[in-house]
C-alpha cells in the first residue's frame, strides 16, 4: 500500500513539474524582464498573445512621466516595412497597440524607452505575437484536466512497467484521456482559436498537432500490447517515456500562423 502511495505521488510531482514548465515556456508566453532608464528600475510583461476582437494593447509601466517611447513593428512572416508609433501614455503605463489581424497571424514588435538623450530597447530583440480567437472554457478547461490526467496516468504507467507491475488498466486510462483530450477536445479548442479542426501533418506543420499524433500512436501500440499481456513492460515505458518528451517541447511551437507573404 505504501509502495502505491509513493508511486502515485512521484507521478504526480513529475506531472506537476511538466505542467510547470510548460506554463513558463513556449512561444506565445509573456516576455519578461528588467531594464533601467533614467535611474529607474523598470519591470516588464510583454504578451505573445491576445484574443479579444480589438488592437493588442502592450503595456510598460512607467511612473516616471519623462519616460517616453515609440515602438515599430511589422506582420510575419511577411514582406513589410517596419511601421514605427509612439506609445500611448495612459496613467503609469506606456502602451503599444498592436493593430489586429485574423486568428493566426502574427506581428512582430520592439519598444524603445527614451529619457532625455538616453534610449533603451525593452528586448534586444523584436518579439512575436499571435492573434487568436476566444475559446470558450466548456472545451478549454476539458482539454487542459484530460492532458494533464493523461500525463499523471502514462507517468503511472510507466512506473508500473519499471517495477514489473500489472500495466493493462494504466495504459487502458491513458489511451482514454489521451483520445479525450488530444484527438476530441483539442481539435474543438484548435478551431475556436485559430478556425482549424487539424493543422498537422498532413495538413501542415503545427507541433502541438504532430506532438498529440505521435504519443497517439505509441500508445495505441502500447494499448496492444498490453491487451494480450498485463505485464508488458516495454512498449509501456517507451510510450511514457515518449509522452514525457513530448511535454518537455514548448507548447505552441510551430504553432498555427498565416503566412503574409502569400496574401496581399
């Protein structure tokens, strides 16, 4: 009994630690930092993201009103010129508005801070923001609970298979919350967002796609497997060990995005 309890908690410390990670990383996650300007320490969150039907508002506190600063910006990927703005200043925040394009496109930015004579870039490179449409939580918060229930049981699994234990009812959850989360609510999700059922292979080149395709397939195996034998261990472990990688590849990346140099 206290064998299950610690395997089960390990399970989910491992789960936990992935849900982490990818919590802070990937592409569409808020940019954040330090800069100083004019004796001023100044903390910033830059979002990668926006969903409302509106201009994407970036905003940098700033208290100091002799901080002032402009931003250019320009869709990718796409043949433009950079366009350059002022920010807006609107109480203790500076702003950029970003102008809106559809779901999936995307526009690349840089803010420069000035006081007096001194000029500071915020990021030392231009950042990337994707538009995206709202995703209603009835299809957002299924989808987060099964992917993360899927990770909890493979890591389970896994366990179960690296000390020899019966493996059938492990895979069996898995595979379950893995077609409920991955092949059912993830598609719904994906066309909320971006208008797509589907944009990996082999309809295109998104990875959270692809991703959610292959640990499909190695549990489906796994699943067979297991079927004929409670105790296979191989294919078991392989398949958590591929879903583990799997969660440790940044979410979004090589994500949904229209390409502006096929539109006018």
């Amino acid at each position: 009994m206290k064998k299950q309890v610690l395997f089960w908690m390990i399970a989910f410390i491992i789960t936990l630690s992935s849900a982490y990670y990818q919590r802070i990383t990937g592409p569409t996650k808020p940019a954040r930092g330090s800069i100083t300007i004019g004796n001023e320490t100044i903390h910033y969150r830059l979002i990668r993201s926006y969903h409302l039907d509106q201009d994407a508002p970036v905003r940098i506190k700033a208290e100091n009103r002799e901080i002032k600063g402009s931003f250019i910006y320009r869709r990718t990927p796409s043949n433009d010129e950079w366009n350059q703005k002022p920010l807006v200043r609107e109480d203790d925040y500076l702003v950029a508005y970003l102008p809106q394009l559809p779901a999936a496109g995307k526009v690349m930015y840089q803010i420069t801070l000035t006081h007096g004579e001194q000029q500071v870039k915020v990021t030392e490179n231009p950042l990337v923001l994707r538009f995206r449409n709202n995703v209603p939580a009835w299809a957002m918060i299924p989808h987060i609970v099964f992917m993360f229930a899927a990770m909890l049981l493979s890591t389970r699994a896994g366990l179960a298979a690296i000390f020899a234990e019966k493996t059938y009812h492990y895979t069996l959850w898995t595979f379950l919350t893995l077609i409920a989360g991955g092949l059912i609510m993830g598609p719904i999700v994906q066309k909320y967002a971006f208008g797509d059922w589907w944009t990996g292979w082999p309809l295109g080149t998104d990875l959270t796609d692809n991703k959610t395709a292959i640990a499909f397939l190695f549990w489906a195996w796994a699943m067979v497997k297991v079927y004929k034998n409670n105790y296979q261990r191989g294919w078991v472990l392989a398949a958590a060990i591929v879903l583990l990688i799997i969660y440790m590849i940044p979410h979004s990346l090589m994500g949904s995005e229209i390409d502006f140099t096929q539109k006018p």
